[in-house]
C-alpha cells in the first residue's frame, strides 16, 4: 500500500494540488478543483502515515507536510480544514506544528506512467504534466453528460505549478478554451460524444524515460478517425532537461 502511495500517488501531487489529467471528467464538476481532489486522497495518507514502514516514515510525512503547507498558504487554514474528518484534521494539525517533521514537497524526479500515458517531472522550479493518449487509454472521459468538452485534454496537454496557486482552481475549466489548451496541436476540430465510449489515441507510439530529473516523453498525434478533420496529424515530444523543458513538434500536417 505504501509503496503505491509513494511511487503512484506521489508523483501526481504539486503544490498541494493533484494534476486534473487523472481526474477524468470529474474536472468539469462545479466545486471539484485540483486542490479538493487533493484533500481527500491526502486525509488518508495522512491516517495512514504513523503505520508507514520506518523507512517510509519520517518521508511520507515530510511530503505530507509539504503539500498541507502549500494549500494553507493558497486558502487559509479554515478554509482548507473545513469539510475533512476529524481525525484527519486532527492529523494535519498536529503534522502541522510537529518540528521534528521537516516539510519536503519533491525529490527532483521525473516520471512516465506507462499504463495511462501520464508524464511529471518535478523540480525546484516548477512541477511539469503531460496528458498524451494512445491505443491503449482514451483522450477523455465522457459519461452521464459530464465533460462535453474534453477533446483535447490528452492531445498533448501541459501542465505548469511554478507558485501560481489558483492556476487551475479558479475555474479553470469552466473559463479555458477547450480548443487552446495549452501543448495541443490542433485545428479546432471536434469528435461525436458517445455516452462512456471514450476515444482511444491514434498510435502505440506514446510513451518516454527518464534518469533522475531529466526526461524525454513523446507521441504520435492523429485526430480521431471520426472527427471534423480526420487527417490532423504531429509528432510531439517534450524534453526536460536541468530544470527547462523544449517541446517540440515535427511532421505537423
């Protein structure tokens, strides 16, 4: 279980907020933000973290630390404490004031979660995402009318935490043109929504490595065989190199 959290659910967390390429369309729900996915999955990391291995011990609650730290600093203490458990609470709280605990956010670290065609890479600049698809996972989730507009929210789509800390919790999707997210290539076209049939990439050829805080994540991007223009295609890669990305584009027809 700890080894789950630590090299699954870790990764996935910035500045106290969790990356919306997992949250499928829960992203468009009224009340939903990164950062409240975040508060739910941490009050159990932190009921769960004095039962941590020793050697996970003192690092799960350091990175704990770090990620209460960095939402209290954006909402508030009220604010972010009010609807978690009491005993959650409890546990923030004292993690909170407990000196023996130093705050520790990231390794600097990059990573290529394979199974779902999900990148991070951490820094102490900034904490990176890319949503790609391929054949094997959906470009979205479409279901029970929610996320009417989620074409292209694994075309390629970056994510940026550099401090910013409303950056996608202000309404990010409700106000952000779908057709622009950042990192696409795109010609604004769309494709049909089918109630929980979620349109699956245009190639196997997505994925990436990574050694330390250095990677490399690519894919081959092609529109859906049924969308409004069909014959969109791009190779994109991102490259993250001593603290810098370039993303680059080739064959772009």
């Amino acid at each position: 279980v700890f080894d789950w959290i630590w090299n699954g659910v870790r990764p996935m967390y910035a500045n106290g907020a969790m990356f919306d390429m997992v949250s499928g369309r829960g992203v468009t729900r009224p009340g939903n933000s990164d950062y409240v996915i975040a508060k739910g999955i941490l009050q159990v990391m932190l009921l769960l973290a004095d039962s941590a291995p020793a050697g996970m011990r003192q690092p799960l609650k350091a990175f704990c630390k770090a990620q209460l730290q960095a939402a209290v600093q954006v909402f508030g203490e009220s604010s972010y404490f009010s609807g978690m458990t009491a005993a959650a609470m409890m546990c923030a709280k004292q993690l909170m004031q407990d000196t023996s605990v130093i705050a520790k956010a990231n390794d600097d670290y990059a990573k290529m979660f394979g199974s779902i065609d999900k990148a991070v890479a951490h820094n102490r600049r900034f904490s990176f995402g890319v949503s790609m698809a391929s054949t094997r996972t959906g470009r979205f989730e479409y279901g029970n009318h929610e996320n009417k507009k989620g074409w292209h929210q694994s075309d390629g789509a970056t994510y940026i935490y550099n401090g910013d800390g409303q950056q996608y919790a202000d309404n990010y999707w409700n106000t952000v043109d779908p057709h622009r997210l950042a990192g696409i290539t795109t010609d604004h076209s769309t494709c049909p929504l089918v109630d929980w049939v979620n349109p699956l990439g245009a190639s196997a050829c997505t994925g990436g490595a990574s050694l330390g805080a250095d990677a490399v994540f690519a894919m081959e991007f092609a529109a859906c065989p049924d969308s409004d223009n069909p014959h969109l295609y791009a190779k994109k890669a991102w490259f993250v190199l001593n603290g810098r990305i370039v993303a680059l584009g080739a064959d772009i027809r």
